[in-house]
C-alpha cells in the first residue's frame, strides 16, 4: 500500500477540533479559530508577504495542520504551532 497524501484542500475542509479556540483579530474584527480548517485557511489566505517575517513558524503551522488533518491526535502539535505563530505575529 501506497502512504496516503493529504492535500491543502483537506486540511482547509477539516472540522477537526483544535485543542483551544483561538480570538485573532484582522482588519478591527475579532474572528474565533476553533478547527483546523479555519486555522488552515486564515494562515494561507493571506498574503505571503504577511508572513514572511514569520516563515519559519507559519511553515511549521502548516505542517502541522495538515497532519492534524490527517490524524486528530497531531491537534496539540497543530494547536501549539498556532499559538506561536499568532503569538510572534502579535494577532492574538
């Protein structure tokens, strides 16, 4: 059998939980986080350049979404991922 590859659509189409819900503001609104395909599509809608002081921990979000996408045991990892990258950014 051949390993199964997730894709960006899954990981944004996930309803998994994640271990906290997260209060981000963006643009005067607060928006809740509560899934990994709400944290999945806010931290890849926006602009690359948005990021780009951050790379490093948004790319370690990523992956750690899509492998909670792929398995709800991997929600902690994802969950603290998120929290240092909102943290860094200053949008929590």
């Amino acid at each position: 059998m051949s390993p199964v590859q997730f894709t960006a659509i899954d990981a944004a189409s996930s309803a998994t939980p994640l271990r906290a819900t997260f209060k981000v503001k963006l643009n005067g609104k607060v928006i809740s986080i509560a899934t990994v395909g709400q944290a999945y599509t806010f931290i890849t809608n926006l602009s690359a350049v948005e990021w780009m002081e951050f790379r490093s921990l948004h790319d370690d979000a990523i992956m750690q979404l899509e492998a909670a996408a792929e398995d709800g045991i991997r929600t902690v990892q994802a969950t603290n991922a998120l929290r240092a990258l909102f943290v860094r950014a200053k949008v929590l």
